[in-house]
C-alpha cells in the first residue's frame, strides 16, 4: 500500500500536466473580461510572428513566405485590437509600419513594392488606414501625412486606373502590364475601391466618392461578377471581354462588399435623405449577408454556424493567402453592425458561434495556444497548421464579439480628427506610368540636355571613324580623295544588293517561325488552361516578377458550390459546373 501513494500522485500529476499541455482557452463570449484576456493571449502570439519593428529589419513587412499586402491586413489587426481592447501595446508597431510604407508620394506604392503590386495589395493598406481614420487611432506625427490623406490618396491613385476601354470598366487586377494578370479584372480589387470609396463618402460627405462606389457596384453587377443571388465571383479576362467567370468565391470579397454597401447605407440615411437609395442599399446588405451565410458558414442554420473557408478548407489547399481571408470577413462583419445595426443580432450570433469554435482549437506551438484554420466541424481539434493568417483569423473574430461596447466609427461631423487631402496621390505619375514613378516626368531642360548628350556622342563616333580611316603617311588631300573613292564603291555594292532583294511585301509572313522558347520573348500570355482558376501573383519585395502554375485543386464536397449561371462560359477557360471546387491551376506569387 505504501508503494501505491507515490504512484497515485505520479499519476495525478501526469494527466494535470498533460491536461494543461491541450488545454484551450475558456472563452466566454458574452463576458468583455473573457474577451480581452483571450485576444490579448491571441495578439502577443501574432506579433511573435512579425518582425518589422526590430532592428535591421523593415517596418510593415512580414518575413516570407508572407507577401506585402498581407503586412497592411496585420497593421489593420493591430488597429482593430486597441480599438475593441484600448489595449496601446501594438500602437507603435502599427503606426510605424503604416508610415514606412507609404512610398515617397504617400499613396502606398513603395519603390520596392511598385513594379509587382497589384490594385488589390495596395487596397489593403488603404483600407486598413480608413479604419484608422474612423477608430480615431492616435494621429501620425507633424509632418506625416494623416490617415485620412492616405486613404484618399488610395482611392485617388486607383480611380485614374479605372480602365473603359475593356469590359465596359473596373480595374485590372496588376497595375503595371509586365505582371501576369494584368489581362485580368478580379472582383478584391474591385471590393477594394469600392470599399474605400464608400468609407470616404461617409466620412467626408463627398459625394464623388459616393458616385465611384455606385459606378464600381453596378459595373460588378454589369459583368455578372456579383450575380443575382448576390454571389460574388472571382473574375474575368478581358480578352474575351470578362464574359468568361471565374467561379470560385472567396470570403474576403463579400466582407469587402458587404462593409462598403453597409456604408453607402449610412451615407444615404445621413447625407442624401432619399428614402429610395437607403432601402437599395440596405436590400443590398441583406442579399450580400445571406449569400455569406449560406456559402461561408458550415451548419445547420444561424444558430449553429461556424465560418469556414470554404474554397480552400475543406480539402485543405489553402494557400498562405488563403489562410488570412476568414480574418477580413470577421473584421468586416462586425463593423456592418454600427452602419446597418439590424444586422446585429444575426451577425452576432455567427461571430459567436465561430469565436467559440475558433478558440477552441487553439492548442497548437510550442506554447500549446497557436491557432489553426479550421474552426468548423472538427471536434475542437488543432489541425496542426500556425501562421499569421491563422493567428490573424482567430483574432479578429475573437475581437469582434466586443463590436457593441465599442464606440461607432466617427466621421467629419462627428468628431473625426484625422487630416485629409483630397488631391493627396494625384502628383504620382508612377500610378499608372512606371517610368514616371522611375525617372519622374521629362521636362524641357531634360530634353535639351539629351539633345546635347547625343550630339557629343555623334561627334565623338564620327571623329574615332576619320582618325580610324586616315592613313598618316598622305596628305589630307590625299585622304580625302581615298575616302571618297571607298564611299562610292561602297555604294555600288549596296545598289546591287537592293537590285536582287525581293520585295518586302512579299517577304511579310513566309516561313517566320518565332522561337517561343527565347528569353528575349516578352509576350508571355496566361495559358488557357490556367485561366479557370483564381490567380494569385508574387509580390517579392526586390526582385523581378516570376510567377509559375499551382499544384492543381481537388475538388471539394459535393454541394459545396452551385454552378455559375453563365451560359456563355467557353469550355477551355473555365471549369466544369459539376466540379466547381477544383481550382484548376493558379498562377501564385512565388519568390525565387
């Protein structure tokens, strides 16, 4: 018996420590206290994950494999975490990483981003500023441009993209034409502006941004990117004019959407008085939430939801993107309720149901906390996967449970102290004209002084050649008249070459074969094959843009996806209806 006391507490020891070691947090989400400690356990583990603010290293940017966007979706965490906690222990590291990268014309377009930024990367960070603007985040110092100016610098720089000329509208998913994807209109860059230029409508009052946000809606809804049901798709090439769906549907697109129709509502109701654009924009807010429920939502009903990536997820092929997405939609959810507050209580109660589930499975790390992207159906089970997309995600929703004690975001007339500029980005002639971002823009001296260059350059190869040809035995004389005999012997041979060369319209076309396989080819055209799924580019901080095909998608459950209604659809573009799922091959950012 006296042998057994020592093996009891042995025991009893072990299974404590081995309960601790899977222990979850025990979130309550109905207590504020909970909350904060939970989100504040979850924020030190994301900023364990970023680095920029240490020395040597470069404010806003995430280390690989994380791309330059995804750093202004994480200083947008930050900002949400002191808005819902006043919580100040990430303030610097936002606001410093929100500053550094605004390029030296304050519109977001680094020199080291600018030649593989798409309109969607620079996007975020405008949206993460507007957050700033509205939370009345502490305001940048003296001499720094304000929160408010960024945005619209943002918008600004994006608007003078907006591209008529192909699919009626929208603008390309890269900015600059060397990137793969600037042949294609995808719907985040379009949620992107329209998001930051309902946000501006409601701060400002402007009503500029008012009719751009409409312009982008109904363009969306023109090209059948938003559809009936108000499923929101991926995009379209414009070669054959956006007419050709890409089908797959992703959280961070109806987030985006759902928060600026949620604002034009606000817009409406405070500004406008029309009783007509209120209920339109309102029946928008509820269309856009019942698709998001209905696609991005795994149960039985709204009792029971938990969100669920649900392109990527459930046969686990979610990309380092992919894996950040459910962060965006919690974040954007939750911020719909202040400007279209009878969604609350449904809104609610699917952040709830998903915050719970979210930290439950929180058990992953050295430290037996980090968070892994599946919250749904999965017993509670870590599934073995960290990151800042993960961590982010279950933060944000986590977060967002507070969104009623917090205050409503503010505007100019309701005690917004952010510093705006209307005109900010508009000096950028980089924008859209990489060399004017480069060189800056040619000037009338600039002109004079090539003028000049090349003349000295043509005196100079036209002495080196009549030293090279004089003979220092003769005379000048002599040179001369030598010279002239070379020329016109010279020209005989070059009449009687001209005299047997066939016609050059006969020659146009014959026998040309272009040897694709050059390096010197510059036309590289997005294959058909790779055409049906989302793409993705790479946004190396330095280097020149390369991007490769991705692994092929298997296809997700059954049911998992109704077909597009697109009867139009060419077969080689596009993938079947019956397995919508299967992400047929992406083009990714990759980092040589």
């Amino acid at each position: 018996m006296w042998y057994s006391w020592p093996n009891a507490v042995f025991t009893a020891a072990s299974v404590l420590i081995a309960s601790t070691l899977v222990a979850t947090y025990d979130l309550d989400v109905q207590s504020t206290d909970s909350i904060k400690d939970v989100s504040k356990q979850m924020a030190q583990d994301l900023a364990s994950l970023y680095n920029g603010n240490e020395p040597g290293q470069t404010p806003g940017l995430l280390p690989q494999p994380y791309y330059w966007w995804e750093g202004g979706a994480l200083m947008g965490a930050f900002v949400d975490y002191w808005y819902y906690t006043g919580d100040t222990a990430y303030n610097d590291i936002a606001s410093q990483g929100l500053l550094h990268q605004v390029g030296p014309y304050n519109d977001y377009m680094p020199p080291n981003q600018t030649l593989t930024e798409g309109n969607d990367d620079q996007g975020f960070w405008g949206m993460a500023v507007m957050s700033a603007a509205e939370y009345k985040f502490p305001n940048p110092p003296s001499g720094q441009p304000g929160w408010l100016a960024l945005a619209q610098a943002v918008f600004n720089t994006q608007a003078a993209r907006w591209d008529p000329d192909h699919c009626n509208g929208g603008l390309r998913w890269q900015i600059f034409t060397w990137n793969n994807g600037f042949d294609y209109k995808n719907s985040i860059s379009q949620a992107c502006f329209f998001n930051i230029a309902a946000r501006l409508a409601l701060y400002t009052g402007n009503s500029t941004y008012a009719d751009w946000a409409t312009k982008t809606w109904d363009w969306m809804v023109g090209v059948k990117f938003i559809d009936s049901n108000y499923r929101i798709y991926d995009g379209g090439h414009i070669e054959d004019n956006c007419t050709t769906i890409t089908p797959y549907e992703f959280s961070y697109n109806v987030g985006a959407f759902l928060l600026g129709t949620a604002a034009m509502v606000a817009y409406s109701n405070t500004t406008t008085k029309q009783s007509s654009d209120v209920e339109m924009w309102s029946e928008r807010v509820d269309g856009i939430l019942n698709s998001t429920e209905q696609i991005f939502f795994y149960g039985n009903d709204t009792a029971d939801r938990i969100m669920i990536e649900i392109a990527c997820e459930p046969v686990n092929l979610c990309d380092t993107d992919e894996l950040s997405f459910k962060a965006y939609l919690s974040r954007w959810m939750a911020a719909t309720t202040k400007w279209a507050p009878w969604t609350f209580d449904r809104i609610k109660t699917l952040l709830s149901n998903s915050a719970i589930a979210a930290a439950k499975q929180c058990t992953g790390g050295d430290n037996h906390r980090m968070c892994g992207l599946k919250w749904a159906n999965n017993s509670g089970q870590w599934d073995g996967t960290t990151g800042v997309g993960q961590q982010m995600a279950a933060l944000e929703v986590v977060l967002a449970n507070m969104i009623q004690q917090a205050e409503a975001p503010v505007t100019n007339g309701t005690g917004g102290t952010s510093a705006g500029n209307p005109s900010a980005g508009g000096s950028d002639d980089g924008r859209v004209d990489p060399s004017g971002r480069l060189y800056g823009p040619t000037t009338s001296g600039d002109r004079a002084g090539a003028a000049i260059c090349t003349i000295i350059i043509l005196f100079g190869l036209l002495s080196g050649i009549v030293f090279m040809m004089m003979d220092e035995t003769k005379s000048v004389a002599d040179n001369w008249a030598s010279a002239r005999s070379t020329a016109s012997g010279a020209s005989g041979l070059a009449l009687l070459a001209v005299g047997k060369k066939k016609p050059t319209n006969e020659e146009k076309g014959k026998g040309v074969v272009m040897d694709r396989s050059s390096s010197t080819d510059t036309g590289e055209k997005i294959p058909a094959v790779y055409a049906g799924g989302r793409l993705q580019k790479r946004s190396s901080v330095q280097e020149p843009s390369q991007r490769s095909p991705n692994r092929n998608r298997a296809s997700a459950p059954p049911g998992a996806f109704s077909p597009v209604t697109d009867t139009a659809a060419a077969p080689n573009r596009r993938s079947s209806t019956n397995s919508i799922a299967r992400r047929a091959s992406v083009l990714r950012k990759q980092r040589q």
